[in-house]
C-alpha cells in the first residue's frame, strides 16, 4: 500500500479512472470498485450535483440524516434535522427538547448579528498621516464598493463601519482595516471577502494616488484580505428554567436538590478547568454541528468561533452558565453562530434545502436560536448523565446496533443481541461473544 510516488493530473482523470486508479491500489481491486460504486446515486443527475460540491469525487459518504422533535423555541415547534453519525446525541436532542418542552421550552434570542472582516496590511509611514486622512479613506471604500454591496443594502444589510486598527505594537509597520457587515440571512463569505479584495485595491490607490503621502509612504503590502470566523459579536442566547423540585420528572434523577448542587458544580467545573471545558462544549457542538450540517452551514467555521469565543478573556472556559436561586434552576448557553439560510449549499444541497422547508424556511436569527438550543439541550442531557448514571449505559446501548452491524449480524441475531443487551453491560467483546456464542449454539442444533 505504502506509494510514495507524487502523482500528476488526478484531477483531470474520469470518475471511473480515479475509482480505478484508487482501487488499484488494493488486491481486491475489483471488490474496491463495486463497493465505491454502490454509494454513487443511481440518477446521474443527482449524482453530478453531489460531484461538484466537492473535487476528485469517487463515491459518496453517507451520514444518517434524523429527526430531533419536540423543540418548543420561543412557543414554536419545530423538528429538528440533524446529520451526525454518534448514536446517542440524535436521543438526547430528543429527549431533552421533550423534556423541556413541558416546562415551557426554550427562550432563545439574538443579541447581535454582526460579521467581520479584515484587510491585514503594512505600511511605513507616519500614522498620524494615515489617521488623518483616514475619515476620506473610509468613504472611498464605502462608495467605490456600492457595485458590490447594493443588492446586500436593499436586504438591510451592508458594510456597517470600517475601522483603521494599529497594530504596530504587535508587528512592525502592521495595520488593519477592520470592517463589520450585517449579511441577513447569509452567511456571507462570498460577500465580505469580494469586499474586502476590493477594499485593498482602493487601499493601494489611496496611498498611490494622494500626494500627500509622500516616498515610502506612496505604496503599502496587502498582506491578505479575508473575512474573521470569529464573530463575537454575532450572538445568539437560550435558556431554560423549571423549579428545582419539577427536576424530579427529569429521568435519572431522584433527588432534585442533589441533583441541582451536583449539575451546578460541574458546570462551574466546565468554566475553571479547560480540559473538562473542551469535553463540555464538544456536547454543545454535538447539537449545533448536527444542525449546520442538516441545514447546509460551515461548521468548522462555526466551531472555530465558539472555541476561541470560550477562551475570549484568556482562559478557554465552559459555554453554559446555570443559575440555582429562589427554588429555580435555569441553564443558559450564549455562543456567537454566523449561519445563513441563504446561499451556498443551503439550497443546493436537496437535504439541506428539505431542513430549511422542515424548520419553516428560517431566518439566519431564528436559525441561529434553534441551533443553540439544540445545543444546550445536547449539553443539558450530556451533564444530567454524567452527575446521576454516567454516560456509558446509555452511550453503549445506542452503541449496541453500531457494533452488531461492524460483526455483520442477520436481523434474527440482532433481535437475540439487543434483547439480551437490555440488562447487560455491553462492550465491544462482550456483544462479539454473544454472538459467536449464539452462532455456536445454532450450529450444534442444526447439527
Ligand atoms: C460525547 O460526545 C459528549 C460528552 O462527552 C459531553 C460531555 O462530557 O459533556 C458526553
């Protein structure tokens, strides 16, 4: 297998060749490429729309698209798509969004909706000049960018403000412009990175073109133009509440005061200690990602920004804050979350456009509160585990049909597996025993 050969025009290779080409690579060539095969469309329509969202498609990748329902956000009830391939976070969505349901649901809203993006520049010269002349500077990329930005403008959104950062102190001769954009219901990178590029033409001119710069300061280096993922300022908030004794209700838990005082120390945990808070807002991710998916969106733009949102005062602390006072629990989760219900793949994609039309063809604002609160249900169910049962019962059960399948069992065997699991300890060697075992047991009876 090991080919340490650089290859040259894969890319221009036939679908079948690249199978081939791949496939060959392995003695059982010809297994390789039925199995990649089978996953293709068979409507080869559809199959070029899958083809083309990416490069070198050889075959398609399935994740399960599910159903969470029962999500009552701000007194509307949604079903929730959401594509993830770990078993038990579609259950927990599911089980918390019912819970909470009757306890009046999520409360959700977006406190801003602001993007970001930047043209990372140096320049030698007397600041004071640049500052100066910067009000000017600042109406040229306003006006000689309305190609760009007028459709955005009549939506309501547009370049919001454009700041000159000195970044000096950081990097020799280092500056920024620093500008924010309201994108309505897109996500918006095609926009804010064209007008960025094009912010640094006029940047370059500015310089060129005024005679009151004068040697050095006649020209600048655009190090790069391009939109921030990390958009603090594009926030979303939701919370839950109920009384500490209506708590009872929720499964696992017996003592609803034991309950409260366990779950608030580790949500305190998640904000103290940066390794639990990684595994903490990686179950607030479960939800959110499964989400941006379903619907289309960029969620490794999305994580990134909630990650470095968590260490935002310089500690990488838990998302979550809970609130016990006055016989009252109440969970809150505040994340910032660029999603858009616009664009990209949100329409391309026929399942991501069937999430749109299942959740009401959102906004990106009321997208962004589903999302969120998928999330802090995932983390609501993920903490109740881990303060009362712990997370592997309920982790392994889903788990069960996971490794029935990996051993390749009928549906007779998965039926003996799954009823003798429902008060076992599963693991991996515990199910492969039962199965040989039972495979055994069949083959001295049927002799
Ligand atoms: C597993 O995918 C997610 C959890 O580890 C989250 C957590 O520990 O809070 C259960």
């Amino acid at each position: 297998m090991t080919n340490n050969k650089i290859l040259s025009g894969f890319s221009r290779l036939t679908k079948d060749e690249k199978i081939e080409m791949v496939a060959g690579r392995f003695g059982n060539t010809g297994e390789i490429i039925r199995e990649l095969k089978s996953y293709l469309h068979y409507d080869p329509e559809k199959q070029r729309l899958f083809d083309e969202f990416s490069e070198n498609t050889i075959s398609n990748f399935y994740f399960p698209f599910a159903i969470a329902p029962n999500f009552l956000i701000n007194d509307k009830m949604y079903m929730v798509p959401m594509v993830i391939e770990e078993s038990s976070v579609v259950a927990a969505a599911s089980n918390g969004a019912k819970y909470w349901a009757t306890k009046g649901g999520f409360k959700a809203r977006v406190i801003s909706t602001t993007k970001v993006g930047q043209v990372h520049f140096i320049w030698q010269g007397e600041v004071e000049k640049l500052q100066a002349l910067f009000p000017m500077l600042k109406d040229d990329l306003i006006s000689k960018t309305k190609h760009i930005t007028a459709n955005m403008e009549t939506r309501g959104g547009g370049i919001l403000d454009i700041e000159l950062v000195d970044m000096t102190d950081e990097m020799e001769n280092y500056f920024q412009l620093k500008a924010s954009f309201d994108t309505r219901n897109a996500m918006g990178a095609n926009f804010i990175n064209s007008c960025l590029e094009e912010f640094a033409v006029i940047l370059k001119d500015h310089f060129a073109k005024i005679e009151y710069y004068t040697g050095q300061e006649k020209t600048c280096c655009v190090i790069m133009s391009i939109m921030s993922n990390y958009t603090p300022e594009c926030l979303v908030k939701t919370e839950v509440e109920c009384s500490v004794d209506c708590l009872k209700h929720a499964e696992d838990v017996t003592d609803p005061d034991s309950f409260v005082r366990k779950f608030e120390k580790a949500v305190r945990i998640a904000q103290i200690d940066p390794y639990r808070a990684t595994t903490h807002n990686k179950g607030i991710f479960n939800g959110i990602d499964a989400v941006a998916l379903a619907t289309g969106n960029d969620f490794r733009a999305i994580e990134a920004c909630g990650h470095a949102y968590a260490a935002r005062d310089g500690r990488y602390r838990g998302l979550t804050d809970v609130d016990i006072s006055n016989d009252k629990f109440k969970y809150s989760l505040t994340i910032p979350l660029s999603l858009g219900t616009v664009g990209g793949l949100t329409s391309l994609h026929p399942l991501a456009k069937f999430s749109m039309q299942l959740l009401g063809n959102p906004s990106a604002v009321e997208l962004m509160m589903i999302a969120a609160s998928v999330g802090l249900a995932n983390n609501f169910g993920a903490i109740k585990s881990l303060v009362t049962r712990g997370i592997q019962v309920g982790h392994m059960k889903m788990h069960l049909l996971n490794i029935l399948n990996s051993i390749k069992v009928n549906e007779k065997e998965k039926d003996f597996a799954v009823a003798h699991f429902a008060n076992q300890k599963v693991s991996y060697h515990s199910v492969n025993k039962f199965v040989t075992d039972l495979r055994k047991e069949h083959i001295e009876k049927v002799g």
